[in-house]
C-alpha cells in the first residue's frame, strides 16, 4: 500500500505535471464515474454533477489522502493497495483500470486508476469528517520530542503496531516503520510506555529521517510500483531477511506481528529485558 512519501510523490505530480501538465487552476468540464463503489461520498451521479465547473485551488496530502481544494469542495482519494492517479490529453480513460475520469476545460484527464477497486473518492464541502480519527502528521512543528513522549508513554502498546496506528501518527505504514525503528535502534515489540525522553526523541527523529528520504526518491517501487521510486535500493531492514545488519552485520530477522512482516535487527534492536 502507498504509504506517506508514495502519497506525496503523487501528489506533487499534480502539481508539478506529469508530461508537463498541472492541474493547478484548470477548471473541470465534466467527469465519469465507471465504477461507481469507487465514490465513497456523495454516490457517483452527484459527483458528477457537483464537480463539474469547479477549479482546482490547490494540491496536497494529509496522512495517505491526496488533498484537492476546489472552488466549493475538496476532492480526497485514497490510493489503497493498488490505486493511482494518471493525466493525459486523451478522451479513452487513461490506465487499463481506470474507475473514474475527471476532464477539465481544456482536455486534459485526471484518471483514477485502480486495478483491485480498493481505492476511494470523496467530494466533500468539508473533508473534517474523514479526518477526524487521524493523528499528528509527521512533520507537524507542533509535534514536538516533548509531546511525542507524552504520546508514546501514554500508551502501553508495542512499538510497530502503535506506528501503524493512523489515530496515532497519519502516514506510516509497513515499509517506513521498520526502516524508523532501525535507525532509532528499537524493536518491534518494544513497549511505548518504557521508552525515556532520549529514545522518543530519537524515534521521531527516525521517522522524519526516513520518510524525508522516501520523498526524496520518490518513494519505493517495490509494494507500489508507480513513480519510479527508488527507496526500495537504500532499505536497511525492510524485506531483507537474512541479508547483514549494514550496522553491525548480524541477519536481518523477520517476525509475522499482527499479520505484517516485520524487519529488524536482533543485535541493533534488543528488546529490553528489565
């Protein structure tokens, strides 16, 4: 699944223009909803009405939504495990799998495409509702090492799971979790609430670490293949069992916790034992 630099990348595709086109200020003539599941809210007939003559203000992401403000609403899409998001000047759907298309006035085409239909669209006046369960982003100055101590020590919870948690901090997922507690020297099954300042604080410096750095590469190629990440080549412990610590060169081990594989370092991540 995309998880936060994979979303960014993205995102700032659209920005930026893929091909050289942006969809920064361009106004929608009309969409199509082909698969009408994908439209999460308000049902795809009045998407289709409701997006049409609106322009796009801007573009960003919160936790793994991509963020476009329109005129009236915003439009949110949650890429899931296989979704993405492609533009082109043609009027066929882009992508083999394409679940709904947004055209704008001058022929350009926002696909939604989406091979396994997990993906979701919503056209909202106020997206609060679908946010309201989401944590702190990442870099949010106003997480701070103090608060994210608070954070942590108020929850007896181990360490990956309570990463993963999107009501705890929105973005993280598989990939950038393991490469995080690597490099702040944590296992896995650690409890937060045994973490001390010096290591919360090291923590968060970890997964500010990581993910600046999948964003710098465009994210990772391997379980989202899309953008031409490269992330993928500079992993420390994710997905490689048995391969030498690059810290220390003790095998990468790999544990199955709560139904996600789980890489680390037995060595550089002891697990406290007082």
């Amino acid at each position: 699944m995309p998880e936060l630099p994979e979303v960014e990348t993205v995102a700032r595709s659209l920005v930026s223009g893929q091909g050289g086109a942006s969809i920064l200020g361009r106004q929608v003539s009309r969409a199509k909803v082909a698969w009408a599941r994908s439209v999460a809210a308000p049902g795809a007939a009045a998407f289709q009405r409701r997006i049409a003559g609106q322009r796009v203000q801007d573009v960003g992401r919160r936790a793994k939504f991509i963020q476009i403000s329109l005129d009236e609403d915003t439009l949110l899409v949650h890429l899931r495990m296989s979704g993405d998001l492609l533009l082109g000047y043609q009027e066929p759907p882009l992508g083999a799998h394409s679940r709904l298309q947004v055209y704008f006035d001058d022929g350009l085409q926002l696909s939604f495409n989406d091979p396994r239909k997990f993906g979701r669209v919503w056209l909202l006046a106020d997206p609060g509702a679908v946010f309201a369960g989401l944590g702190p982003e990442p870099f949010d100055p106003a997480l701070t090492p103090k608060r994210f101590g608070a954070m942590l020590t108020a929850r007896r919870r181990q360490l990956k799971p309570l990463l993963l948690d999107q009501s705890f901090i929105a973005g993280l997922g598989n990939i950038y979790a393991d490469e995080a507690l690597w490099e702040a020297r944590l296992h896995p099954l650690e409890l937060a609430s045994r973490l001390d300042a010096a290591q919360a604080a090291a923590l968060l410096r970890a997964v500010r670490k990581v993910l600046k750095e999948g964003i710098r590469r465009n994210g990772a190629s391997i379980d989202w293949v899309y953008r031409g990440g490269d992330f993928q080549n500079y992993f420390k412990v994710y997905q490689q069992t048995g391969e030498p610590c690059p810290r220390c060169g003790t095998p990468i081990s790999r544990i199955v916790l709560g139904q996600r594989s789980t890489h680390f370092c037995a060595r550089c991540q002891a697990l406290s034992t007082d």
